[in-house]
C-alpha cells in the first residue's frame, strides 16, 4: 500500500505475489484491473488502507500493518467482512516513550533552541536565559495504553508525580486516576498525549484543556495530531497561554501549518516516534510473520481485535 524498507519488500516479493499499490499512477484503474485476485496487505499506520481501496478488494482477507495506531484502517468493516486486522503491538512502545521523553526534556530545557543559539553565536553575546526544571514536576498522561505506561515507568526515573486519565481506570497501576481531562491539565505541568487516534479522541485537546494546562504548562504528543484542535493550539502558544509544545504528529502531516515554524517554544518531530532502526525492523519482522502466520494457519499473531 506504501513503500516499506527494501529489505522487507524483498521478503515480501519472495513469499507473495505483490503488487506494488504506491508505484501506480492510476491506482483505481489498477485495482479494477487487479484488485479481485489481492487477498492481502502489507500498510503503515499513517497510509492504512483508504475505505476506497478496501471496497475495491473484494477477495481481500488480511491486512498486515506497520504500527500500531490503526485509525486509517476502518476496522468495523473489516470486521464484518471477516478481514483480520494485525497491527506490530509490543514493538515500539519503548522507542514512543523515549522519544516523548526526548520533547519534554526539549521543551523544558530548550535543548533545540540553545542549540539554535549557539549555532548562531549569541553565546559571545549573552548568556542562555534559564530554563524550566524537568525533575520532580507533575506529569499528566492522556491514555494509559502501552506507551502511556512507558512513558509513565520513564518519569519515576525523573521522580515525576504522575496522574493520567483514561476511558477507565488502568489495571495493575498505582498511578492516581484522573477522569476529568480538564482536571487532570489543571493539575499538570507537562501533559503527554499517548492515547489512540480515530474519532472518539478527535480534538481531545481543545481550548478548555489548554487553557487549564495554563501558561506555565507544557504539551507534548506523540500520539496523532487529530486528538490536538491545532488551530487552538497555535493560538495558545502564540498568546502565552501555555509555555510550549513538543510534537511529533500533526493533524495535516506531512504538512504543517506555517506558523509553528516562528515559535521558539514549540519542538517539532517529523513522526519519528518509532523510527529507529531496532524498533523498525521488529515492527516490520511483525508484520512479515502476521502475513505468514495468516496465510499458513489462517490467524495473524497480534490481532487488532
Ligand atoms: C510509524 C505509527 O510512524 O505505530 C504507529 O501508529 O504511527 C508509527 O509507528 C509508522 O508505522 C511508520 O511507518
């Protein structure tokens, strides 16, 4: 559906018969042409499978995906065609969380502006104006899933209180609970959004939750850019009214809005989250071995429902 590493491509030509969706420039005339012999799919998370594209598959019964947020994958639908949905879970929470990590160490200690200053020698000039404290401050998490829980084990390393919310409370965790999302900013210094993508978290954070998050509070997501109203969001940041952001998704990727690029307060990641070369070749080893488990005992092994 999209290019993946050669090296996976390679596996995959070996053991399938693939057609190479991305490489075509009528890709509705090819699949009219193609589309009733494709039984499966090989996507990442940020293509998925277009409804477009699944409605053209009609022999379709598997779609193997790189990633683990699925919101690009309508999975309802899936369902009741009885397609079997695998998305790389276990993979890649760790390198999310480390990389969230990485935006609120950036966000409090200005990392990538100091650099930015340096570089361009205002260091001769005057000293860096101080920073904030990372260490011992309030962390809210917004969901609680695997990377929520990582990001959670993370802080104790920087003696962090943390609270989180979440659909329900979390089983197994000590953490406080906090259901009201608009309490759980007020109380936080940094929010870190770890919850999943898709329509029941378009918007999640809008005006109210960063008006509470308040002009000492620190955003940073790591999730997708659709659960953040962006517009609210630059208009925050650009009035004072939170102290910055650390984002690694946005809501028009790989395009964003213009005017984050003049704020100093804001670090901006390209979706990088799992990009490192361990995590990616499990999550694409993962989806190989969903693909052939599929096709050899008719069950993915890490099934999205
Ligand atoms: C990657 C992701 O960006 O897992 C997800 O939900 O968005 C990411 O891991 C993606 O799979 C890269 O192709």
């Amino acid at each position: 559906m999209c290019p993946l590493s050669p090296k996976l491509d390679a596996a995959l030509a070996a053991d399938f018969q693939i057609h190479r969706l991305w490489e075509q420039a009528d890709a509705p005339g090819y699949l009219e042409q193609y589309g009733q012999r494709i039984t499966g799919v090989a996507t990442a998370a940020p293509t998925g499978v277009m409804p477009s594209i699944m409605a053209a598959l009609p022999a379709l019964q598997v779609v193997s995906c790189r990633g683990v947020g699925l919101d690009k994958i309508d999975l309802e639908a899936a369902q009741q065609r009885g397609i079997q949905v695998a998305g790389t879970f276990g993979t890649l929470s760790d390198c999310v969380a480390d990389l969230a990590f990485a935006l609120l160490l950036d966000c409090a200690r200005q990392l990538s502006a100091a650099d930015r200053y340096v570089r361009a020698g205002k260091w001769q000039q005057a000293r860096y104006p101080l920073t904030t404290r990372l260490s011992g401050k309030r962390l809210g998490i917004v969901g609680l899933g695997q990377i929520g829980r990582m990001v959670a084990k993370r802080a104790s390393g920087f003696d962090m209180q943390v609270a989180y919310t979440n659909r329900r409370r979390a089983d197994g965790v000590a953490y406080r609970f906090e259901p009201e999302l608009v309490e759980l900013a007020r109380w936080s210094d940094f929010l870190v959004i770890a919850a999943a993508g898709g329509a029941d978290t378009h918007h999640l954070i809008d005006a109210r939750v960063l008006e509470a998050l308040g002009p000492n509070g620190y955003l940073v997501n790591v999730s997708r850019g659709s659960v953040v109203d962006e517009a609210a969001l630059l208009e925050a940041l650009l009035e004072g009214r939170i102290a910055g952001a650390g984002l690694d998704v946005f809501e028009h990727e790989p395009n964003i809005a213009q005017a984050f690029l003049s704020l100093d307060n804001v670090v901006l990641a390209p979706h990088m989250g799992s990009g490192t070369v361990e995590t990616r070749e499990a999550m694409e080893d993962l989806l190989l071995e969903n693909l052939r488990a599929f096709f050899n005992e008719g069950q993915v092994r890490t099934p999205a429902f």
